[in-house]
C-alpha cells in the first residue's frame, strides 16, 4: 500500500504546521506496518531538520512541471498533484494543508483526508493576506465535497467547521475527527537567548509578529500597568516577524520598546523557548483567534501561571491547566492591565496539576493510522 502525503509543511521550520505534521508522521512511521510506502510529495526540497523522517519505507517525491507557473504552491497542488498521486500509484492521499485539489475524485478515486487546522479566513479574515483568505474560500466548499475523512485541530475547529457549513449538504455525512497536536518534550540541554539582557524574572509571550496575536493590546497595557508598578518584570516577546504588521508590531521588531523593558526575541532556537518558558515567572497569550494554541501546553509543562484571551479554543486547551486568568475582552488594555497588576499583587501558589499528557503525538498518530487503515481496507 502507497499512501501519499502533502509534506509542503516541512519547508518552512519552526511553523506550527510543521512542529504538528513532524510529530506525527514520526510516530506513524513507528507504529505502522512496514510494509507500508509513504510517498512524502512537495514543489520544494524538505528543511534539513526533518530528515530523519527519510527512512526505508519513504520516499521524498519533489516533482514540478517545467513551467515556471507551475512553481506557485497552489497552481502545482491543484494541477500537478494529481498526476503525480497517478504516476506513483498511491493507494491513499492525505492532504494536510487545509485543501484538495480541486475535483481530486474526477483525476484519481482514492481515498482522501484532509487537514483542516482553523477557519481564519471566516472568523477572522483581516488578519490574513487578502489573496490566502480568497483563496481557501474559493475552494475549501470543493475540498470538504472531495475529502473521505476530515481531521480537525481541535474540538473548538471542528464546532466552528459545522456552523460555517451548515447549510450544505455535503458535510452532513462527513467522517470529522478531531486530532490533537501534542506537547513536546522540552530538550535537555536549554539556554538563554544572546538577545537576551541579563535580567532574572520576566513576564513571557510568544508568537509571530501579525494581526491575530493582539501584540499591540499587550504591548500598551504592559506599559500601563508599569506606570502604577514600576518594579513589574520586563515583559519578553518571542518570535519572528510576520504580516500586516503596524507602525507598533514594526517597532517591537526592531526592539525599541527596550525603555520600557520590553524585549523582542527574534526566531528563538528550541533550546532558547524552552529556556525562556521554563524561567519566566508568568506567561500571556492575547491571541483574538487561534487554530489552537500549542504555547499554553509548552508553559503549562512548566507550570506557569497565565493570561489568555477568553477565547473558545483557549477555554478548550485551558480546562487540562491549572492557574489561567482570562480575559473576557482580548482587545481591552485596560483588562490586561488589570489582569497583571492583579497576579503581580496576590500571593503566588505554586500550580500543581495539570492534564497535558492528554496531548500525546503518539495517541494523535495511533487515531489518524486507525483512519487510514479503515480507508484502506
């Protein structure tokens, strides 16, 4: 049996999308038989840091048309994908970046599944690109029609998926699943960013710099709360910098909010994060929507007291944690402010349950191979 897999995730490192699919398909090639080939397909050459995944049952298929239109990600899904799934005679596609190709049933009939991690581009679309939010809506209605299984992030996805669509009829008998990322395991060896000033406590967020992480709101309640406690930990902000970004998320790349001691530390190695998670005294994620929410497993495995936009996938994550503030209104500086003046004033309890263990790659990978096997039997 072939089954193939859209690895186009494993370009780009650091990427939720890539951490969710790496995990996975490790613990799948563990656990399925090995008499299995997985035809691991992309339009570009894979990050050196997924390598391991290129085994003895897999081969790493980078086919493009010589047309130089044909390198565009979305034109060589929708078009050169299929002949592709043809050529290699796959038994089975799974498809892990939200869409089908376009009428997939009509070209090859195989099985498919297919990735859906948020709906962005209905709940949220202004803080998308304008050509990606029209691009899933032009065709995600024609993916769910194609798709045999779907697979959703999380419950709150897979909830948000059925209201979106709920007057079609093609998602009426659709097999939805809801497979989790996992939590983890921190490395060993951890240390302290370079960019990093010597301070000792520091309040810690995390996220790339755009729109949907509701930096900006953090930024200035941070700097209202510091004016009513001047001794209040710097406030570290880790990640890379993004889209639409505004004059404030430009300033904060640039680290010009150092006089009010905020810091900005750009695409932290994972040694690095996980310093920072496991030495920061509180950690806050403002996010006005999220697909799901991986930062609040890695703090809540340190158990870190947090501050999170209440949020319905937030609330999701956040019923396995102990010690979780929410914020009723993600958008309202003066909430955040509160929030931080709030547990910097109060007796700190140390945290001592939490479920992460619920988030396991290897019980997501074991549900996803009892999907394929079901379609391939």
């Amino acid at each position: 049996m072939k089954i193939a897999v859209d690895v186009r995730p494993l370009v780009y490192p650091g990427t939720g999308n890539a951490i969710y699919l790496y995990h996975i398909l490790k613990a799948l090639l563990e656990i399925s038989e090995k008499k299995w080939k997985w035809l691991f397909i992309s339009n570009k050459a894979i990050h050196s840091d997924f390598f391991d995944l290129i085994q003895e049952n897999t081969d790493l298929i980078i086919e493009s048309s010589i047309n130089p239109l044909y390198k565009i990600g979305p034109i060589w899904f929708h078009l050169e994908v299929p002949k592709i799934l043809k050529k290699h005679q796959a038994n089975l596609f799974w498809s892990t970046l939200f869409l089908l190709p376009y009428d997939i049933k009509k070209f090859i009939s195989i099985p498919t599944i297919l990735n859906i991690h948020d709906l962005n581009a209905w709940v949220a679309p202004h803080t998308m690109k304008r050509w990606n939010e029209f691009y899933l809506k032009l065709f995600t209605k024609n993916s769910l029609m194609n798709a045999d299984e779907i697979l959703c992030l999380s419950n709150t996805t897979k909830e948000i998926l059925l209201e979106v669509f709920q007057e079609e009829e093609i998602i009426k008998n659709k097999n939805f699943h809801v497979i989790y990322p996992g939590i983890i395991i921190p490395p060993q060896q951890r240390k302290k960013p370079l960019q990093l000033p010597q301070i000792h406590d520091f309040y810690l967020s995390v996220g790339t710099l755009e729109p949907r992480k509701n930096f900006e709101t953090l930024i200035y309640a941070y700097i209202e709360a510091k004016k009513e406690l001047p001794y209040l930990p710097p406030l570290v902000i880790a990640g890379k910098s993004g889209w639409k970004m505004n004059e404030t998320l430009k300033k904060l790349s640039k680290n010009m909010f150092k006089n009010h001691e905020i810091y900005f530390i750009n695409a932290p190695t994972t040694e690095e994060l996980f310093w920072l998670y496991e030495n920061c005294t509180l950690f806050l994620f403002p996010s006005i929507y999220e697909g799901f929410g991986l930062p609040i497993l890695e703090a809540g495995y340190f158990k870190k007291p947090q501050i999170l936009s209440e949020i319905k996938i937030f609330k999701e994550i956040g019923s396995f944690i102990e010690g979780i503030t929410y914020i009723s209104e993600p958008k309202n500086i003066d909430l955040w402010k509160q929030a931080i003046l709030a547990i910097n004033k109060r007796k700190k309890s140390p945290i001592k349950n939490t479920k992460i263990h619920h988030f396991d790659y290897k019980t997501s990978a074991e549900k996803v191979l009892k999907i394929i096997e079901k379609n391939l039997n």
